[in-house]
C-alpha cells in the first residue's frame, strides 16, 4: 500500500498468476484495507491490480483439492475480508485494470465506486468450474444490475467486456487504459474535498439501510442526518455556503 495526497493505493501485486486469490493475497488485502481504515493520514483507498489483470478470480490451484468445510470455510474467511472493504467509512474506489472474473468481480463489487479501463473484462465464470461463486457475487451482482442481468452472467459464465459493464451499471465510468488511475485519483480527490464524517456516514447509512424495510432505513438516515449537526464540518459547510449565497448572513 502507498500513500499520497491521502490517497491509499492497494496494488494486488501477483501478475505473474494474474493475481489470483490465494490465501496469502486474501489475507493481505485484509492487512492493507485494515492499515488503510485505521491510518489517519488516509481519506480513500484507490485499488487496482498490476499488470493486465485486476484480479482474475480465486486461486484455481487451491480449490482443486478442498472438500466442502474447507471450501466453505475459504469462501467466508473472503467474505469477510472483502466486506472490509464493503464497510469501510473511507470510500474505496475500484480501478478495474485488466481481467476482474470470479472473485476479481466479486471485490470490486464491494468497492463503493468502479472505475474500468476499456481493455477491462468482467465475469463470473464459476459455473464453468462446477461452483458458484463465493464471495458475494450472487448476493452483490442482482443488488447492481438487477436479478436478470446477473442470473445471465452468473449462469452463462460469460465474459463480458468494460462498455457492456458500463451499460448494464456494473461500473460507473470507463476511460482510456491510460487514464485510468489519473481518473480514480481525480474523482478521489472530489469525494476527499467533502467532510470526512459525512462521507462515512452516506456509506454507513446506504450498507445499513439497503436491505431494510424502506421506512426504518429512513429513519437510519434521519439520525445520522441530525448527528451530523454535531460536526464542524456541517456548521463550516453550511456557515459558507449561506455566506456566499447571501452574503451577511449570520443565522447558522
Ligand atoms: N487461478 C490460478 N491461476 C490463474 C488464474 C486463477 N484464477 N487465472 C490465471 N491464472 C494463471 C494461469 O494459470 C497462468 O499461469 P502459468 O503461466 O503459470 O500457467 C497465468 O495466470 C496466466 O494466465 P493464462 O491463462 O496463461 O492467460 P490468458 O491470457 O491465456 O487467459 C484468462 C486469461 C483470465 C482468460 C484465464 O487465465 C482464465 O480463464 N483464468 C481463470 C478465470 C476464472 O475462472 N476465474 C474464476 C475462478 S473461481
């Protein structure tokens, strides 16, 4: 993990197996969005992938020879570390560089925001294999794009390529394989902009809330709507917004 301009950049770095989950990386990640989380110097975490892949999927080497408890027990020791991700108050953004199929997807669901270079490919292929997948993918991917669209990809296993991932709102945005970090840092820098305290709040609030009944969700957001008035940032932000809209004003 590096650190610049209070950005954190988490680079899984096993190119040579297109970085590939394995036990050492699950285990890794869980170390690096940990350390990001808790470092006071880092507003954001930007991950990405190096070489051509992003991430292309479990370790298909450690699951030949797993029986059920195993493979069950590998499948949650990833979830939870990918909801690390999911939960952290200081957003993550997702610069899909290459190859994001099976669990590669997976993380990068879990990323608040995905950003994909055009040379991007995404799928769960699990079925191909005989499984499902394992770290969310049949929970994250209906919860993005819908139940049909994700029923298609995780039963066809198909590949499909960063402007059908755009269109089906799997990512947010793609860009040029050139720009791609350049953009994730840009648009970082716009959320890191905004108060610390809110920003975590949006995130807590949209995990907490997503699944349930609409009218306690609202009431989730209510509160932390109304805590926020506690913060400095709040009374600043609204002080100088009513400031330049009317100038003289004194009421906040
Ligand atoms: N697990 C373990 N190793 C993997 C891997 C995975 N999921 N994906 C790629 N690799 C390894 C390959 O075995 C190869 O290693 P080697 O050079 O020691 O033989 C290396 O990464 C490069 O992959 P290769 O298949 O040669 O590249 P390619 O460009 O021909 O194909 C893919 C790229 C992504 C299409 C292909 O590697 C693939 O289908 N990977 C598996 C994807 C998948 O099913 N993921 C879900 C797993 S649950």
């Amino acid at each position: 993990m590096g650190v610049a301009e209070r950005v954190a950049t988490i680079t899984v770095n096993r190119p040579d197996k297109l970085n590939a989950l394995n036990d050492r990386v699950i285990a890794e990640l869980g170390e690096a969005i940990d350390e990001a989380r808790t470092n006071a110097d880092v507003g954001g975490v930007i991950l990405t992938g190096a070489g051509r892949a992003f991430i292309a999927g479990a370790d298909i080497s450690q699951l030949e020879h797993q029986e059920p408890i195993g493979l069950k027990a590998l499948a949650q020791r990833g979830q939870v570390v990918f909801r690390r991700f999911e939960t952290s108050p200081k957003p993550v953004i997702a610069a899909v560089n290459g190859f994001a199929l099976g669990g590669g997807c997976e993380l990068a669901m879990a990323c608040h925001i995905r950003i994909a270079s055009e040379t991007a490919k995404f799928g769960q292929p699990e079925v191909k294999l005989g499984l499902t997948p394992g770290y969310g993918g049949t929970q994250r991917l209906p919860r993005l794009v819908g139940k049909g669209r994700a029923l298609q990809l995780l039963l066809t296993g198909e590949i499909i390529d960063a402007h059908e991932a755009f269109r089906i709102g799997l990512v947010n945005r793609v860009v040029p394989a050139d720009q791609l970090i350049a953009t994730a840092t840009t648009m970082m820098q716009t959320i890191l902009a905004n108060a610390p305290l809110a920003l975590g709040a949006c995130i807590e609030v949209v995990n907490a809330g997503y699944d349930l009944p609409l009218e306690d969700a609202m009431t989730l957001e209510a509160t932390a709507f109304g805590l926020l008035a506690a913060t400095e940032d709040k009374r600043e932000g609204t002080r100088a917004f009513l400031e330049k809209r009317a100038p003289g004003f004194k009421g906040v």
